[in-house]
C-alpha cells in the first residue's frame, strides 16, 4: 500500500499534511512531478522526477500504481485510470474517487470541459479554502485506517 502524489499541482498544504501523515502513519508516499521538489527526509517519503511534457506524471504514476494504493489528484481521467487498476484516488479537495463513483465524475467533467470549449461556462473552480483542506485531511484519515487494518 502507498500513496502517489500527483505532485505539479497539488497545493502546498496539502504536501506538507501528507509528509506528516506518511511520517505518523509510517506510509510510503511518493510525489511524482516534472520539476523537483523538496521533500523532509524520511524513510517514508520520496519523490519521482518525470521529464517534461504533456501528462507525463501521470503516465508514470499510472505504471506503478498497484491495486489498494492512493493517488492524489485533481486530473479526473487519471483518477478513472487508477480506479481501472484497483487504485482509489483523492482530490485535494476531499472527494475520494472509487469505482463507485468515477464513471458519474469522468462524464461530469467532460460535460463541463464541453461547456468551456463553447464558451458557455466561463471561469474555473473555486479558490482552495480551510473547509477544502479538512475535507481532505478527513478523507485521508479514513482511508489510512482503513488501509492499516
């Protein structure tokens, strides 16, 4: 069992909490970016350089993830392909995606990405808040005690 991390857009806040929960929880956590990050040291956290380009993190993130891992993302077709794996994956908002639920969020985003391209939807999500991060961190929580039993 480990965590990825979708690391290139993922808010700072939310690094810094899981570098404390993989530390507590003694987890393996891996941020994947195209930019290196600083990471604390720690047995249990490192990070994964990609070379630049169009999803690239993505594409690795999706060759090493295994069945019962955890990705961190906001990108909701990478969040589908972890699920296809056996994955589950977290947006830094707090909504956990399973395969229960993708194929209503993969349809929902390509509706809205639709609805962008012909100009009928203009702007994008709301800023990242406090209520954001603790949804986040209540879903994490979760899903690291499910995963120690």
């Amino acid at each position: 069992m480990q965590i990825w991390v979708d690391a290139d857009a993922c808010p700072r806040e939310i690094k810094e909490l899981l570098f404390r929960a993989a530390k507590r929880t003694e987890t393996k956590l891996t941020l994947v970016a195209n930019q290196p990050l600083p990471t604390p040291g720690s047995e249990f956290i490192d990070s994964l350089l990609v070379q630049s380009g169009m999803n690239m993190a993505d594409r690795r993130i999706v060759e090493l993830v295994e069945p019962g891992d955890l990705v961190i993302t906001a990108d909701i077709p990478l969040a589908a392909d972890v699920v296809a794996q056996g994955g589950q994956a977290l947006n830094p908002r707090g909504e956990l995606y399973t395969d229960k639920n993708i194929g209503e969020r993969l349809a929902v985003r390509d509706l809205l990405d639709d609805l962008r391209g012909g100009g009928q939807i203009t702007g994008g999500p709301a800023n990242f808040n406090a209520k954001d991060r603790q949804a986040f961190a209540n879903q994490l929580d979760r899903w690291l005690t499910a995963a120690k039993r």
